[in-house]
C-alpha cells in the first residue's frame, strides 16, 4: 500500500510543478523561535497536515505562508495563474488580492473568519462581490448553493451567524471560503472548540469538499484522527522544528521520529 | 468684545491655510478623505463645524453666501451659520440659489442647476463609507488605498435580502472618477445624480472626525447598485402641494391631527420662486380675482 501511494504521489510530481514550493521559512519573536527553516513542496490536490504540540510553530507556519506575517527568512513560491511568484516578496496589494482569489483561510474561531454582523448570506457572497459580482439574483443563487454543500437550510440564509452554533458557524465560514473556487485552503485547526459529534460530522463534510473539487489544503492541528482523514501528507514540527515528514500512512503506522512516536502512542493510549 | 476683533471667516489665516491645502489635495484626488486639524468652533459639533470650517477657507469678501438646512434658508442650523459668517467676514448672503457664489448644505443639493462660478459645501457627519461594516480605521484605510470595495456591495445585498430592495435611501455611496468610494453626507439618494458632472466644486467636510474631501467639476459620480438592482433615484411620488412641481425633493408635513399630510418642495428657494412666478399647487390659496 505504501509503494502504490508513492508511484501515485511520484506521478503526481511529474505531471505538475509544485502549487506551493516553500524554502527555509524561518519566523523568531525576539529571541524566540516561531518556525525555523521550513521547507516542502505542496503539489495540486495534495493535502497536507501539520500537527504538534501546543506552541510547536504551527499556527506561525501557517500565518507566514498565507501572508498574514511576513517571515524573517526563506521563499513561498506559488504557482499563479501568471507563473511561479515568491508571495514573501510580492506587494501587499498582489497579495490580498491572492488572499481573495486563489487562497481561502479557514480561522480555529469562526468569529474570526466570519462578519458577525452580516447574514449568512452576505459572508458567502462577500468573496463573489469582492471579486466584482454584480448581480443580486446569480450571488443569492451561489449563496443557497453553497449553503447546501455545507448542511445549512436554504432558509437559514438571511440569519446571521450569531443565531447558529458553533458547527453551523464553521461551516458557514467554509461555504464563505470556497465559494470562489480557491486553489489553495489554509485552515488552522478548523474543528478545534467543537463538541467531538460535530466535529466528526465536519471532518465528513470537509473530506467531501477536498475530494469533489479537488482541493489542494493545508491543514494545522494537534489531532491525529483529523490528518488520518483529510491529509496525503503530513509534517510533524516540535519546537519550531519540523522534525518528520512524509505520507500520513507512513508517518503514522511507522514514525520514524522519538516525538512522532511519542505522538502517536499517545493517540493510541486514548 | 466688538464684532471687528474676529479675524474675516472668525479662522485665523494659518488655520485657513492648512484647511485650503487640504481642499487643495481632495480636488487633486477626488473622493479621497484628507485628515485635517479641525478647530473648536463655537458651535457644538453635529451643527456643521466643518463645513463651516471649509466655508471660512473658502470665502471672499466678495462671496454671497447662502447656507440651507434640508433644503432650507430659515431653519435655527441655516440661520445661525449664516449670522455667524455675516458677523465673521461680513460677506453678503442670500436665499437665491442663482445669486450665491457659495453655498453650504446640510442635507441637500438646491434644485436649480449649479454653476461653474459656485461652490457648494457639505456638512458631513460621517466620512466613511465603510465604517458601519469595518469599523477598524486601519483597515478601512487599507481598503480605499487597495480598492478593495467589494463591503459596499455586501451592505446593499444585506438591503435587499432585507427590505426586497436596496433600502437606503440617504447617504447613498456612490464611485468618484472609477476610484475611491465616496459618502456623500446624507443627502436623499434623489440628489445622488446632481454630484455627477455637476459644473460647481464641491466640498466635503467632517469637523468631528476631522476629514475634508472634494468632487471638482465634472467629476464623474456613479451611485453603486446591483445589475438587477439598479439604483433609482425616487422621491415621494406626489407634486408639490404649493408650487405644483412634478420634479423636485419633497417633505411630507402633518397639517392636522386627523392625519392630513401635505407634500412641499424641501428648497424652499426653488418652491417660492416658482410660487412667485404664477405656479401653483394642490393646496394653494386660490388665485386673487
Ligand atoms: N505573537 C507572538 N509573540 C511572541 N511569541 C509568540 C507569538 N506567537 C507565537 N509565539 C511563540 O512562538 C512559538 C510557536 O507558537 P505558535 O505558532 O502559536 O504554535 P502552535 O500554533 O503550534 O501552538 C511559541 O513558543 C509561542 O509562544
Ligand atoms: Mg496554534
């Protein structure tokens, strides 16, 4: 089963170059290490996991490849429409626009990845508008669609998000997300303050989404049932280190890393 | 304290300076918020201190002013503002909009054509078209630099999916010269069409929150709608009960306390004149014999 995974992943490779090709990323606040020295390559309709402890660089990583922060070291190259573009470099204008187009970013807290005070419809059609939709009717028509996708009722779209719970948010955050069709998804631990059922019927939800369109994502968390089901891959980081890599079956069925091996039996023992 | 101890426009001439050069920048960017340092005026703030601060940088001994408060001359705001600037500078004022070189507005555009010769100035409560939906300044500031407008359309869809419709009906946001995105104080979206193309400049400004902007003439002003929701400039849909005119703003008035309501020309320079030139409405007395 592994070897099958790596002549696919292999053949991967050679039919694409890499959405996401990330060299020496390296973020300190102060004299303290954020991430130091990340490097990977993410290829279209991979997703990949980054798990570790609480204070492991994880959240930082994740910030400095989606251009919230701006790393001290190292180059996220990523393929544009236009070519292969380092975002570390870019304008900030370029880079918002990537922001709004191309990526979407899922935040642990929907209240920060969702306007509370605008309806569930609104936060879906925000991106569609941002991007010059300008006919009522054809943004209501996506909106109800994409509510459908993530099992909210048609007729919950004036609400606002504040009436529903904490799932439903989370799931209105993803619809407001992809709606744009972005090629590349950041989500940082996106079924994190969730009650455990709500959280495995989100991880379903979520599976479904990465495999119909095909997206290609990059997924923080500290949950090892959550990579086993969403990621291809996945990096293991300790201490801003990323400390093993490699396809998720190998990693977990075989980690090769102490920590990993820590991490693992860990799960297990639960 | 004699009325001759003011400086003319009541501003001393640094502060008028500074304020001109401000001015001086929005023409240059249209639509764009220029931060100033707005000065105590005395009046409280809500009473148009800085379109009064605009006006006294603007003004000549020569202007003849007019200042209208929803469209009209003899309201306490309208009345108070042009005493003011008569002590101040002791310019000449007016109620014709035709004869004024300068105009201050809380509410309004005069329904008679402006002309090159005029400027009209703004009192502005509230500068920023974003504010209600990102109240954060660094952001919205962020927005306008970056073009990032697509919130204005998120709070007309809100509108809709609301009210049916596009509800808001002042202070309708409209796009200056295909750029920034601007409030034009909360004038009736009826007036939004007179800011495009319009041959006077005009002026904005916020004494509060301490921001001037500007529209030169001509500048090309488009109110934002949906495709399938354009924007439509209304009004109530009556005639004027005393001029009987089809065409301009109107107020509706209580006459009585058995619900008798009246529909008038909210410029009341616009009304009178068309009152004094044989025009009459619904309920005008009737004619002498
Ligand atoms: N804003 C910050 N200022 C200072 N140190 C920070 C800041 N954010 C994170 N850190 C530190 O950087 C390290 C990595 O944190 P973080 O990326 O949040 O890890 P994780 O998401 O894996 O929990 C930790 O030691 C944390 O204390
Ligand atoms: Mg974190």
């Amino acid at each position: 089963m592994p070897a099958e995974q790596m002549d696919i992943f292999a053949s991967k490779k050679a039919l694409a170059a890499p959405l996401l090709s990330v060299q020496g990323l390296t973020k300190r606040y102060g004299a303290r290490i954020g991430c130091a020295d990340v490097s990977f390559d993410l290829y279209p309709g991979e997703v990949m996991g980054i798990v570790g402890e609480s204070g492991s660089g994880k959240s930082t990583l994740l910030s400095c490849l989606a251009g919230h922060m701006a790393p001290d070291a190292g180059s996220v190259v990523f393929q544009t429409a236009a070519g292969p573009r380092d975002t570390v470099r870019m304008s900030e204008p370029e880079r918002r626009m990537l922001a709004r187009t191309d990526w979407a970013f899922v935040h642990q807290n929907p209240r920060d990845g969702l306007r509370m005070g605008v309806s569930a419809g609104g936060n879906v059609g925000e991106r569609l508008m941002a991007v010059g939709a300008r006919h009522y009717g054809g943004i209501r028509e996506k909106a109800t669609d994409w509510l459908g996708r993530v099992e909210i009722a048609a007729d919950r779209i004036d609400d606002r998000p504040s009436q529903f719970s904490g799932g439903m948010q989370q799931r209105l955050q993803i619809a407001r997300n992809l709606v744009t069709g972005p090629r590349l998804v950041f989500m940082d631990e996106p079924t994190g303050g969730l009650d455990v059922s709500v959280q495995a019927r989100l991880l379903d939800l979520l599976r479904g989404l990465v495999r119909q369109m095909g997206l290609s994502a990059i997924i923080v968390t500290h949950d090892l049932a959550v990579v086993r089901l969403l990621a291809d891959r996945l990096m293991v980081m300790k201490g801003g280190q990323v400390v093993e890599q490699g396809l998720t079956d190998q990693v977990l069925d075989d980690p090769q890393h102490g920590y990993t091996q820590l991490l693992v039996s860990s799960v297990l023992q639960v | 304290m004699s009325e001759t101890a003011y400086n003319f426009g009541y501003l001393d001439e640094q502060t008028k300076r500074m304020i001109r050069r401000a001015i001086l920048k929005g023409l240059a960017v249209p639509g764009y918020q220029v931060p100033f340092a707005s000065r105590e005026m005395p009046m409280p703030y809500g009473w148009g201190t800085g379109g009064v601060q605009v006006t006294a940088a603007c003004l000549t001994p020569e202007d003849r002013l007019k200042v209208i408060d929803q469209g009209a001359d003899d309201t306490t705001n309208a009345v108070s503002i042009r005493s003011f600037f008569q002590r101040t500078a002791g310019v000449a004022v007016t109620g014709a909009t035709r004869d004024a070189t300068l105009i201050q507005t809380r509410h309004r555009i005069p329904e008679a054509a402006l002309t090159e010769d005029q400027i009209l100035v703004y009192q502005v409560p509230i500068p920023e078209p974003l504010r209600f939906i990102e109240p954060r300044e660094t952001e919205t500031r962020k927005m306008h630099s970056l073009q990032e407008y697509g919130l204005m359309h998120v709070k007309l869809y809100e509108d809709i999916a609301r009210h049916g419709q596009i509800a808001t009906s002042y202070a309708y946001p409209v796009a200056v010269e295909g750029r920034y995105v601007m409030d034009p104080s909360p004038i009736p979206k009826f007036d939004n069409p007179k800011l495009n193309d319009c041959p006077a400049i005009q002026l904005f400004g916020a004494g509060r929150e301490q921001r001037i902007y500007a529209l030169p003439p001509y500048s090309k002003v488009v109110s934002l709608d949906f495709d399938d929701h354009p924007f439509v400039a209304s009004k109530a849909d009556h005639a004027c009960d005393l001029c009987g005119s089809g065409v301009s703003y109107l107020d509706e008035v209580i006459v009585d306390d058995q619900g008798g309501r009246m529909f008038v020309c909210s410029d009341t320079d616009y009304c009178g004149a068309r009152v004094a030139a044989g025009q009459r409405g619904r309920l005008s007395p009737p004619e002498a014999a």
